[in-house]
C-alpha cells in the first residue's frame, strides 16, 4: 500500500508524482485527463483511507444539484418567454422560489457533512460544560468521527460552483468526471488554493501535453518550496512547540521569539506548500489562483488578508460578504444610517455586521475551539477599527505634513501591521484561549532578557547552527521578496534567460541547499503541511 503522509515526503516527491508524469507523458489526451482523475483519487485514498467515500458524496451532490438547478432555469426561461408579459414576472418568482429551495437543501447538505464531521465533538463538549454550570447531570456523549484530509478546502470548492450555477455565472457542467477532477485534482485537495470552476476546470479537462517550458518552471516553483518548508518550517517546529506546550516555564521574552518563530513557520510552511503545489500544478499546464503576495509587506490588516491566504478572503468576500451586506434589509439599514451618521459612517453599519459574520465563519473555518474565534475577533475589531478611523489618521497626517507614501511611514506601516499579525497568531497556536491570553499577559508581566544572555534559550530546539541557517534563508528570501514588491521582479523569467549552464548551477546549488541545510534525519520529527489540519 502506497502511504503519503504529505506533499513533502518521499512516497510523493521520489513515487508518486514521477509516476503520474511519466504516465501522463505518454497518453493522448484522454488518458491525460484518466490519469490526472485517476492520480487524485490514488492520492487522496492514500492520505485518508475509506474517507474517499465523503469526497464522493461532494462530488455526486454537486453535481446532481447543479443539473437540478440547471433544470429548473431552462424550463422557467421558457415559461417566461412564452407566457404573458403579465404573468412573466409571477413566473419569474415562482422559478427564483424554487431555486433558493434547492439551493438551499445542496448548501445544507454539504456544510452539514462538514459541520457534523469537524464541530460535533466542540458543540457537544461545550454544550455538557453548559449543563454542569447550570447544575443538570445531564451529559452527552462526544461523538467520534474520523474527518478527511482537505473537507475544509474541497467543500468551499464545491459550494462555490453550485452558488456560481445559482448565480447563472457559469452553466452546469453535465460531465460527471470533469467536474470530478474539477473537485479533487491531487495538488491542491490538501490545503488549497480554493480554486473556482471558471479558473481550473477547463484547463484540467483540457490536460495539454507535458512542455519542458512547464516542467521547468514547475520544478523550479516546486523546489523553492520545499526549501521553504524543509530548511526553514520544519527547522523552526521544534522550538515552537517546545514552548507553546510549556509556556508556563519561560519568560515573556522567550515566549515572544516563539510567537515570532511561529509566524515565520506558519507563513513559510503554507506559502512553501503553495508553491510546490503550483509548481505541480504547472508542470501538467495548470495554472492555479495564487494564495499569497508577499503579505508581510502589508500596511494594514484588512490588506494583510488581500495578501494571505487570498482564494479563501475572496471565497468569503463573494459568498458571505457581498450577498449580506447588498440584502434588501441590509441596504434599508444603510440608507436609514446614511441619514443619520453621514455617509462614511453609514454604510459602516451594515457592512460591520457582514464583516462580523465573515471574520466569525474565518475562526471556526479554521478549526473548532474557543481560540479560533477569538482569531476571528480579533481580526474583525482591527478591521473595523481601520475602517472607522482611516479618515482622522488621514486628516492627521494631512495636518502634520506627513506623506502616507513616504518611506519611514510606509515601513512604520508595515512594522505595525507585523506586530499585530503576531498577536492574531499567538491566540492562533497557542493550546486553547485560556493558555493564548496567559501567554499574552506574560510578554508583558514577565519580560526578562536572562535567557538570551545566558544563551539557555539555545537549548530549546534551535542551536547556533540553526539560528545562522535560519539567518542567511530569511535574509536570502526577505531580500528576493522586496526586489519583487518594489521592482516586480520575477526570478524564474530572469533565470530563463540566463544560459544553460548557469541556470543548471542554480538548480543544483538550490538542491544542495536543500538537501545539506534542511531539517530531516534523526533528532527531526516528520511535520505535516500545517494548514492541511484545518
């Protein structure tokens, strides 16, 4: 039995996907399009097993609820353009009633299999604590399921297409295998990016032939990731963990490196899997949605999340934020409050309440426990506060002469925004909100600097040696970073155009680099791509 743990480990790199290329090499385009079917599912039995089975079940429900959408709008238009003009618009409402009623049972259908399966035991957990605080001996019993790699991921995907049927964006796809490959395509059925069918179907269906333009540059994005998640990701867990699980034996200063420590492994360790899942997906022709753009150059949280985990913001922007906030009660809420508070604090209101609701479906989409809503708190006060009052930080700077383009307020910006997405990702990792919130408060209460000058915090998981790998990478790929915020530079087209022998140096040095500085072997734990656990 084939056993993938990860993107990253050897069953996939060195079995797995040499295979599928080498197959897909060889096929016409038929058997391409088999293969890329046929590999997703090998893939995703390999990680869980029977779960195959809930992947299924998403695929069939959309599929079927899409036709039955489909359905119902072919008949209505006909009825429409034959009826009366007077009877077109009862028509109309009859067809639109139908509609939400189906869409309605598909959205259920596949959100409840996805809240049963990842909320049940944390709704049932806080329902007995309820109980016992209300002095009933009444307690219910957990239940225990087991939850598939990528539900979180592939039920967006799939709810998005039927929202897009819905919506008359795209038409229903008849074909039950393209949009099969559509829902499960291997690369990015882990953690994303959460891919629309407009952006990814075609091309899968399509399956092109293999280029060695493709199989460069998707080797060459694919590496570069696994540098990130090997050298840097993996190298940082050991330290992360030791004090996110122990925290109440180190100072405040210890705890805010590992804070630091933790955001610098949670952003290499998902952008380094995106990117190897670009790269795959680019070595067959696809193109995927990117999922980051250099966020931490950021100069405010609301465009920190334009540049984190971006498929997921617009999946919410689309499909909880616009559909709330233009609802027929919303915008009577923002007229009445237009007249009232103006017209920059007027819309606020109306556009808070849909804020919130995206910022509370963000935490719990993350996971099931106290502190993720607390993220997603934490996220919409920051957000709404800027909303709030940018017009008076405009104003002041305006007053005071301050260019809010200038360079040190760009970078005062940037730093700020930094900070604040450490606090977000502290509450984040920490184990539970209780121990996020004692953590918090020990930065502050318990400051001390006796570990760095004794060198003792060299004994937690990063030696001398780690600290200098983890050194010269950031610096490496801080420095890569800014050229392309502030230049738009692009490393790979640049490569291409470099001669052969030098491009071939640099794909070696990368490998060597990999394979001497990254954190593998013994006295190293295997780390799961992270964000495949939410």
């Amino acid at each position: 039995m084939l056993i993938i743990s990860s993107y990253f480990s050897l069953a996939f790199l060195v079995i797995f996907l040499p295979i599928t290329v080498g197959l897909y090499g060889v096929l016409p385009q038929m058997g391409r399009r088999l293969v890329l079917l046929g590999a997703s599912y090998v893939f995703f039995w390999a990680i869980s097993g029977k779960l195959l089975v809930y992947l299924l079940l998403a695929t069939l429900l959309i599929h079927y609820f899409g036709l039955w959408l489909a359905e119902i709008q072919r008949r209505s238009d006909a009825l429409v353009a034959a009826g009366e003009k007077a009877d077109r618009r009862r028509l109309r409402r009859q067809a639109q009633t139908r509609e939400r009623a189906v869409m309605a049972l598909a959205f259920l259908s596949l959100m409840g299999i996805l809240v049963t399966l990842k909320y049940a035991v944390f709704f049932t957990v806080n329902v007995n604590d309820l109980l016992q605080a209300l002095g009933s001996t009444v307690q219910l019993t957990p239940p225990a399921f087991l939850m598939p790699i990528g539900i979180s991921f592939y039920t967006l995907q799939a709810t998005s297409y039927l929202f897009d049927v819905y919506r008359r964006k795209i038409p229903a796809d008849t074909n039950l295998l393209r949009l099969a490959l559509f829902l499960s395509f291997f690369p990015q059925i882990m953690e994303g990016p959460i891919c629309r069918y407009e952006q990814t179907a075609g091309q899968l269906w399509q399956a092109p032939r293999l280029t060695y333009h493709n199989l460069s540059f998707g080797l060459q994005r694919l590496l570069f990731g696994v540098m990130k998640k090997l050298v840097i990701a993996d190298r940082l867990n050991l330290f992360v963990r030791t004090v996110f699980q122990g925290y109440e034996n180190y100072d405040g200063f210890v705890i805010a490196v590992a804070v630091v420590c933790y955001t610098i492994q949670l952003y290499m360790d998902f952008s380094g899997t995106m990117d190897l899942v670009m790269g795959t997906g680019e070595i067959f022709g696809v193109t995927l949605p990117e999922n980051f753009r250099r966020p931490f150059f950021s100069k405010s949280i609301s465009e920190f999340w334009q540049r984190w985990h971006i498929t997921l913001g617009t999946w919410f922007k689309d499909y909880v934020f616009y559909p709330l906030s233009m609802a027929k009660p919303m915008k009577k809420l923002t007229s009445r409050a237009r007249k009232v508070m103006g017209n920059h604090f007027g819309p606020l209101v109306a556009g808070s309440i849909a804020l919130f609701c995206v910022w509370l479906g963000n935490g719990l989409w993350h996971g099931a426990g106290w502190h993720y809503i607390f993220f997603g708190m934490y996220h919409f006060a920051l957000i709404l506060l800027e909303n709030l009052f940018d017009p008076f930080a405009l104003r002041a700077a305006q007053a005071l002469g301050i260019s809010r383009s200038a360079l040190p307020y760009r970078w005062m910006q940037i730093a700020r925004t930094a900070v604040l997405v450490c606090i977000g990702e502290l509450f984040f990792r920490a184990n539970g909100l209780w121990a996020g919130l004692a953590m918090f408060r020990k930065i502050f209460t318990d400051f001390q600097l006796t570990t760095l000058w004794d060198h003792s915090i060299l004994s937690l998981g990063l030696d001398k040696y780690d600290v200098l790998v983890l050194g010269v990478s950031l610096i490496l790929l801080f420095v890569l970073a800014l050229f392309q915020e502030e230049k738009g530079f692009r490393l790979r087209q640049a490569l291409a155009q470099r001669p052969l022998a030098v491009r071939w140096l640099c794909y070696y040095g990368l490998i060597l680099f990999v394979v001497i500085f990254g954190a593998y072997g013994a006295g190293y734990l295997p780390v799961d791509p992270m964000y495949a656990s939410f």
